[in-house]
C-alpha cells in the first residue's frame, strides 16, 4: 500500500509512520518528492487495517497497490527513475543510454580496439560478455575473470560504465567487483535465486526480458531484485519468442509504451538480439527510440565473420558510427540526447 503524507507532515511524523508499519513486519520504502512525501509499504497486510494507519499524524490517505509488482510500479513512484551508472552517466534522463560492444569479450587488443571505436561513435557505456549462456555446450563460453579483467581495463582507460552477465550466484561477487552494470539475461529471468543474490549488490541491474515472458512476468522479475533492497533495476527488451521465424526472435515495440505505463524504471531496447542479423538493426534502434525508449543495446565488432559468438548479428564499427549520425535526429525529436 501507499501511505500519502499530509504536504505538512514534518520528518519525524513520516518516521513515525514507518516506525509503525516495520512494527507490523513491513517494509517500507518512503519516497520523498518537492510536494509530497509518500511511503510505500511492501507486506502482510491481514496484519494491520489500514484505519489504523490513517489515523497517524500526517497521514493524508492511504491506497492499496493493485499491481502484483509493487516497487517497481508506477503507482508507488510516478516520476521516471533516473539510475547512476557510473562515469556521469545516467540511464532514464534526457541523455540516452548506449551500450555497445562485441557480444563476448574475445582478448584485450580485441576488446581495446572495439570499446574505442564505439566510444568515438557515440557509446556512454560498453558491454561485452565475460560468462556466455551459449546454446550448446561446445560454443565459446567466454574468458570468465580474465574477460573481466579485460573489461575492466578498457572501462577504466577510457572512463567508461561496463556492463557484463553475471549467469550463476556464486560469481555474482566477483562480477560486481568488476562490473558498473551487471546483465541478467533472458535465459535467466527467472532464475529467483539469481535475481535475488544481485538485489543485495548495490549495482545497477540491466534485466532482459525473458524468451517468452510477458510484461508482468517481467516486472516481477524486477520487484525480485527491488524486495531486496536494489531499486536499480533497467529493463531491456530483446525481442521475444513468436512464430516467426524471419528473424532470430521478434521485437516487441509495443512493450517500450507499455514499461513507460506501468514502471518508472526505465527500458532500453536490444535490436541485435531481437534481429540476429545486423542489417535489421539499425530499423529497429531507430524504432524504439522513436517509442520512447531510454536507451539501446548494440553488439558491434570488428570482425564480424570471426567474432566467437553473435556475428551475424554484430554491426561493424562504421556501421554503428553511420547509425548513430541517424539516430540523432530522432532522438532531438522525442525531446532526448543522443551525442
Ligand atoms: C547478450 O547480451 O549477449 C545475450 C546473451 O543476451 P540475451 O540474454 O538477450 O540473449
Ligand atoms: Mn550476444
């Protein structure tokens, strides 16, 4: 529930209300805004009626959170999310978020060259995969720490936000050390116990959506890692399993209004994954952020033919330039920042 504050309610009455609701083995998260403060209250409610709750200095009202996906709801918080990343960047403001990068990080002169060329194009923040969640067993699983290692290297010299996968709980530490940004991916949606080892690090979480989740599956994705206490939560849609079989999976543009609807957090968007060919790429950047979206995932490499995992769907550092020149005045026209 919501427990709206009275525009005069003074600290020590908002302190008091959680002082109450914790009593009753809620969480509480309050929210404190230019004109009102409210608190968001995540538990039990057969313990506690909310007439008792109401009656409390300051207390103006109190609404019950229709969602199952309480904190990640627009409903508790209504102002967009910006989220730090690290370097001055920020995910959800004016200033839209690019990541781009190969899909695995292959060695440092592979990695040097490529974060370069994307940092020259365009690109606040790279990415790259250290643990890779190959469909077989036999592909390229990646460089693990020393993948990590070199990332980090290249975030550092060019002062630069990285994001990378983290796939199991037991190198959610490790990742974290290294890491801005660490990456669920789609395979691990719903790997509860994953989601819930990254919401007690305090690193920015880029959750994809799911192979075949739906919004509400994927926002509860989301509260997973929110309920234990990371509110840094940002969606990426990377297209989802249909029918179609034209393209690798098939984005859903849709899902970019729908996210700005029901969460404050914000959404990027993943062509490269969604298309698994490059040359459908570029449609769909331009695409999401003509929807609304805060920002994209871009794999690029450079060597697409001999990149170790995803090259068919990788742009090559010309391409990803030529594209961001393109998407800059798409972005002036939705009222964001692209370069
Ligand atoms: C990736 O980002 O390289 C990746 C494996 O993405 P997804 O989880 O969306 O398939
Ligand atoms: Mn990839």
């Amino acid at each position: 529930m919501i427990i709206i504050m009275k525009d005069d309610a003074t600290e020590e009455q908002i302190k008091n209300v959680e002082h109450v609701l914790r009593d009753f083995g809620f969480k509480t998260h309050p929210i404190v805004g230019e004109a009102k403060s409210v608190i968001g209250a995540i538990g039990d409610k057969r313990q506690l009626s909310m007439n008792q709750i109401t009656t409390l200095k300051g207390v103006e009202s109190v609404v019950p959170i229709m969602r199952p996906y309480k904190l990640a709801s627009k409903e508790l918080k209504k102002t967009p999310s910006v989220i730090e990343v690290g370097h001055g960047v920020t995910v959800g403001g004016d200033q839209l978020a690019v990541f781009a990068g190969p899909c695995a990080i292959e060695s440092q002169e592979q990695f040097t060259e490529v974060s370069r060329l994307c940092k020259e194009a365009g690109a606040n923040i790279l990415r790259g995969g250290a643990f890779k969640p190959r469909s077989s067993p036999y592909s390229f699983q990646g460089l693990a720490g020393d993948g990590l290692k070199i990332m980090y290297n290249s975030g550092h010299e060019l002062k630069m936000p990285i994001c990378t996968e983290v796939l199991d709980t037991r190198d959610v530490e490790l990742v974290a050390n290294f890491a801005d940004i660490m990456q669920i991916g789609a395979r691990n949606m719903q790997n509860f116990q994953l989601l819930k080892e990254v919401g007690k690090c305090n690193k920015p979480i880029l959750l994809k959506r799911g192979l075949a989740s739906t919004m509400e599956e994927w926002l509860m994705a989301a509260e997973y890692i929110m309920s234990e206490g990371n509110e840094k939560v940002i969606l990426c849609e990377r297209g989802i399993r249909t029918y179609e079989t034209a393209t690798r999976n098939t984005f859903d543009i849709s899902a970019i209004p729908i996210a700005k609807e029901l969460t404050h957090l914000p959404i990027i968007g993943d062509p490269s994954h969604a298309s698994g060919t490059y040359k459908y790429v570029p449609a769909i950047a331009k695409a999401a952020i003509a929807a609304g979206a805060d920002g994209l995932m871009i794999e690029v490499h450079n060597c697409p033919e001999k990149a170790a995992s995803d090259g068919a769907q990788s742009l090559k550092p010309e391409k990803f330039s030529s594209l961001m020149k393109e998407l800059d005045p798409i972005a002036k026209a939705v009222g964001r920042k692209l370069l």
